[in-house]
C-alpha cells in the first residue's frame, strides 16, 4: 500500500513527491508513460555528445526568490539570458519589438524611448473593444507590424488566425521602446548547471519514492494499492472524455547535429513569416556546452501528437470548467500542472502550483507513521510494467 500515487514525472509531479516523502516521510509511487522523468524539460546527450533539449528549448526564468531556494537543493546554476531573433523580410531582428528592431526595420534612427513610443502611437490602430489576440497587437503597434511578426507565427502555432483567438496568446508578448533584447526580463535567469534530467534524478533520489517508468494509469489504477492520488495528466482523460476532448496543439521536433561550432547567432531564431516551422534553436548558447558539433531543433506546430498548449478559446475554457467541476467531486484526487488545470503555465509557475498544492496537503491531513519496509516488496504487477529507482537519462 503506497500512501502516494502520482501519475506523471514533470515539474508538478516530481516537486510534490519529493516533499511529501521528504517532510512527511511517506511512501510514493511516481508513474510516467514516457521512458524518462523530467517531463517536457528532459534533457540528454545526442549520439554526438551535445546536450540537448528532446522536446525543444526550456528556460528557466523567474522573479520568486522561494522557487530558486526550493530548486537549488537539487542543481548548481548557470546563468543564462536567453536571446531570441526573428527573420522578418530579409533582416534579423530582436524579438520582442524593441528601438532596435524598430530602427533595423524602418531606419528610423529612434533614440529614446520616447521616441520608440511615438512612433509606435502613429502606427497604432484604435480597438473600441480588445477582446482577440490581434486586437491586443494592432491597437499597441498597428497592422503592419502585427503581419510581419504576429499573425504568421500564430496561424503556424495555433492553426487559427488571431482574430479567432482569446487575447491573452499575444498579450504575453511585449512591445519594448529600449535597446533590452533579452527574451525575459525576470529578476532570476538560469539554467541548471548539468542539465534538467540531472537536476530531477536529485529531486526524486528519495528511499520513499519508486517510479515506474512506460506505465500507463489505467493499468495500474486497479492494481497499485494507494491511499491518495495526484494526477498531472489531461484532466478529460482522466475522466475517460465524458465531455469530450480538452482541445490541444501540440509539436513535432526535428533535431540536427552539425559538425560546426556553432549554427546561428543567438538560441532560437523565429520564423513568423516564412518557413513551415516556427522556429530554429541551438542549444550551446543555452547549456554553454564546448563541443566540437552543435545540435539544433526545429519545431513544427501540429494538430495531433503530445498534448502541449491548451487552446485559448471561450468554448474550451467552459468544457474544462465541467471537467473542473467534476475534479472537484472526486475524493482523494488532486489534479496539479498544465495539463490537470487545462492552463499554459511557465517552469516556476508550474513549481509554485506545486509547492503551493503541498501546502494545502499539510493543511489537510495528518502525518502518517513511517514505512519499515519498501512498498515495492513482494509486487508483482504486470510483465510490461519497468520498475526502477532513478532515472538512466
């Protein structure tokens, strides 16, 4: 009998299993359908020997002074600020717009930042009402630079134009009048200094958590003995799509391996006006890995495959607020991450969840007594099943 099952080994899953085995010293099953932990942010070596990053670019970023202390038990740090430009007509400019993008595009010779917000008032349309994503960008910086960097992109991304799209998509992307090329600007920005996998080995090298790794939770529901459960998965799968499908777009990755030091000029590089793909990203600029050879992944947007980003759309929100509603009549489960609360969240963000979801649970309930033995002795589940103590990442 585990006290603990939780279904899924990313950031949401893993956080909570190793504090409820470390601060309340009972037993976790940790399950992930993947052959891996880390989730998303699973990292490895190539056949080539570069560290790269298998489902695209993570970069941690945050201004939570807490969410660094809590990770920084498990990695050394890196400090990273990630840098990203884009190919608009046949110029490389920084993304986000900044004066320097603005100059590069128009020769418009802006100095201040004044004068970067003049020239994007003139060009700014009036919205009597903001309520879509191209709303957002054609009343701050006006048509011509919503075509260029913003509805290309986010045909490719969401497989709908930004008129048909909830205003937050875009609004997450802001217009600079400085020089500031960084991508980010949060007070904390790093990557982990051996990587993500390395980093979560250590946050689950617990003697109360055991994973289980390619198992599926409808195969060991019923056969795992748990006392409470934590899903990160789908919400409507976990319901078995009583309402139907949550609506999703995923990504499809095509990684290269170059005998070159280096690829392009910064981490990513957008295409949001040509180009199937949205966009190129390198990872030595962002591991800081010397390596003869450079990796780099193109990233493809689909409407089939891994569940990535939750579709921001009215009618979606209201099916996942029936789904919401039924998690919430649903004893001994908490549902915890991006894909159980139906959101887009950041890295931190999805930690602070976490960490904020086990602050609920010591609220709740009662430390149980310790373990003498592993949970694991004397199991025997199904053949297909893969047990192991840690990653082999």
């Amino acid at each position: 009998m585990y006290d603990w099952l939780i279904v899924g080994a990313g950031f949401a899953g893993s956080v909570l299993a190793e504090r409820i085995a470390s601060q309340r010293d009972e037993t976790v099953l940790i399950i992930d359908r993947r052959p891996h932990i880390a989730g998303n942010a699973y990292d490895r070596y190539d056949d080539a020997g570069v560290l790269m990053h298998q489902y695209g670019p993570h970069i941690f970023h945050t201004n939570s002074d807490a969410i660094i202390d809590y990770l920084s038990k498990f990695t050394e740090w890196r400090p990273y600020e990630h840098r990203v430009v884009g190919q608009i007509d046949d110029k490389r400019v920084p993304i986000p717009i900044n004066r320097t993008t603005l100059n590069a595009l128009y020769g418009a010779n802006l100095k201040t930042d004044e004068d970067a917000q003049r020239f994007l008032e003139a060009r700014a349309e009036p919205v009597e009402k903001v309520e879509t994503s191209e709303d957002v960008v054609v009343s701050k910086v006006g048509r011509e630079l919503y075509e260029k960097f913003f509805r290309g992109y986010t045909r490719k991304q969401w497989g709908l134009d930004p008129s048909k799209l909830d205003s937050s998509v875009t609004a997450r992307v802001p217009t600079r009048t400085n020089e500031d090329d960084r991508y980010f600007t949060d007070a904390h920005q790093m990557m982990p200094k051996h990587g993500y996998t390395r980093m979560f080995e250590k946050m689950l090298d617990h003697p109360n958590i055991n994973i289980m790794l390619r198992t599926d939770y409808r195969d060991v529901r019923d056969v795992i003995p748990h006392r409470h459960l934590i899903f990160t998965g789908p919400i409507d799968e976990f319901f078995d799509f009583r309402f139907g499908k949550l609506p999703y777009r995923s990504l499809r990755f095509e990684h290269e391996t170059h005998e070159a030091e280096q690829f392009q000029e910064t981490g990513t590089v957008n295409y949001p006006m040509s180009e199937a793909y949205t966009r190129i990203s390198e990872y030595k600029h962002i591991t800081g890995q010397k390596h003869h050879a450079t990796t780099v992944t193109y990233e493809y947007p689909t409407a089939e495959g891994d569940p990535y980003y939750p579709i921001p759309r009215p009618e979606n929100q209201a099916l996942y607020k029936r789904y919401q509603a039924l998690a919430r009549s649903t004893p001994n489960v908490r549902f915890v991450g991006r894909l159980a609360t139906y959101r887009y969240y950041n890295m931190d963000q999805v930690v602070g969840q976490a960490l904020a979801e086990f602050q609920r649970i010591e609220k709740s309930m009662a430390k149980t007594p310790a373990k003498a033995s592993s949970p694991l002795n004397g199991f025997a589940g199904p053949s297909s099943l893969v047990a192991v103590g840690r990653s082999e990442a």
